[in-house]
C-alpha cells in the first residue's frame, strides 16, 4: 500500500478511536452502561433459571431502560452493600428505594413506579402483638423484632428507634426475610417488619402457612423508586430514564408485568399517585 494511501486510512482510524465513544453513547442514549444493584426478594427481583434476574421491579426496570435506549449490567449483593454503593459512587441504579432526606442527599429519584406497605407478621399464638395497632403499643409489648439491615421503615418508626433506647435494644437487624422467618420460627424473636408482598411470597414458599402470619399493624405504606447515584449518573441520563417511566407506569405492558407474579391484587401495587388519578 503507498504512504499516500495509508496517511488517509490512519487519520480515519484516529477520527473512529475518537468520535466512537460519543456515537456510541449517543447511540445507547445514556452516557454509558449503567449498573443496578440487586439481591434476592422475590417477588421484586430474584434468580431466574438461567440465574439472570426477574421479577416485578427488574422487569420495569429493563422495560424503562429499554425505552430510555441505554444499557445496563446488574450486581448482586446485600440490600444494605448496594445503598452504600450508591452513596459513594461505585453503583448507579438501585431499584425498590423509599425516599427519606439523607437518601436525598446522595441520590436522584425516579417518578414512583410501585407500592410498598411494610408490615408486621408474628406466629398465631402472639394473639398481643395480632392485636397490635400502632408503633406504641408495639414498643410496650417488649416484643423482640428483626428488621432488613438498611431499610427505611419510615419517619414514625425511625423516631421510635432513635429515641426509645429500650424499644432499640429488642430490634434485630436481620438481612433476608428467609433468615427472619426462621428465627422467628426458632423462637429467638417475636415479630418481623418486611414487605406484605415479599415476606407472604417467601412464606407460601417455605411451606409456612398458618406458622406465620401477618398482623394488621401497617408499620409503613409508601411508594418506592429506582435510586440513581448522584456522583456517578448525569442529570441527563436520570432525565431521559424518568421520562420513559413516566410513559410506561399505567400502561397495558406495565399492568402486565404486575400480573406475571403471584402478588395478590395488582392494583395494590400500583403507586398512590397513579391509584388516585
């Protein structure tokens, strides 16, 4: 090949080493592949049987970045890891979040996308705590109590553990909800706070029916988010992403995603903005 030749060729292959990663992530739509933290709390997100993961809030979420045209790889890791992940800028996405202040502070939130009512399950015998209604009268039973490690329960509950040492001291900080059931079943606690959707779903699971099951003390009903990571998501990507969630939340393919999974009533899933429009 003559130098006159090969000078063109290696300017184009320069131009391509370039302009590609802008093309590239024009052509993604996002800035770059994203990262999305998850574990296993079916039914929002668990192992499918080629052990990628599904679920309720996985399944929006791929649906939401599909139409937003950006990439994404998932993570699996504890609840609690992925949220300092976030904090600090090595995760990008983390879906099934309550919003509170200190989360604002290093996260952008998504519109709300689903409900979530966290409440209290105990075993038949504890006819006290099935009778219980409030947080008050939860903390004057002296009943020991797990909770997910880094999970927010809600302004009323986190006043109550902040301020009421006694109350603290019988709260046991608990990561999956299997391993909370079968503490409970041990006898080593009295009740559990976890999602009504999730902790029933583990319950028919383990064939614990009738061992289990859920008072009608509502510890905390709220809508949940996708979390973006402030230090490492643009403003632009979040934008783009909650502007494809905005179109799909209430949608035919939305409502279908809700009724893939054994979740009970559909429509108690769906976000308190949605449900009153």
């Amino acid at each position: 090949m003559s130098v006159a030749l090969k000078r063109p060729i290696q300017i184009l292959l320069m131009l391509f080493v370039i302009v590609s990663p802008a093309l590239r992530a024009q052509a993604d739509g996002c800035s770059r592949t994203l990262s999305v933290g998850w574990t296993d709390i079916p039914p929002a997100f668990f192992r499918g049987p080629d052990r990628a993961p599904v679920g309720v809030d996985i399944d929006i979420l791929k649906a939401v970045l599909a139409a937003a045209n950006c990439r994404f790889e998932t993570r699996h890791m504890p609840f609690k890891r992925y949220i300092e992940g976030l904090r600090f800028g090595t995760l990008d996405i983390v879906m099934l979040a309550s919003k509170n202040p200190e989360r604002e502070q290093y996260a952008y939130f998504s519109p709300a996308y689903r409900r979530e009512r966290m409440v209290l399950f105990t075993t038949p015998d504890r006819q006290d705590l099935l009778a219980t209604t409030d947080l008050a009268a939860l903390s004057r039973s002296g009943a020991t109590l797990a909770i997910g490690l880094g999970v927010w329960l809600g302004p009323d509950f986190a006043a109550l553990y902040d301020g009421d040492a006694a109350f603290r001291e019988k709260v046991l900080l608990i990561d999956t909800y299997p391993a909370s059931l079968r503490a409970l079943l041990a006898g080593r606690i009295d009740a559990m706070v976890g999602d009504s959707v999730s902790v029933n779903y583990r319950i028919n699971e383990m064939e614990l029916a009738g061992w289990v099951v859920q008072a009608p003390l509502v510890v905390h009903d709220n809508d949940v988010y996708f979390m973006f990571s402030r230090k490492a998501v643009p403003q632009a990507d979040v934008d783009r992403i909650n502007a494809a969630l905005d179109t799909f939340i209430g949608s035919p393919d939305y409502m279908g995603i809700l009724n893939r999974y054994p979740v009970g009533d559909p429509a108690d899933l769906v976000p308190t903005t949605l449900a009153r429009d």
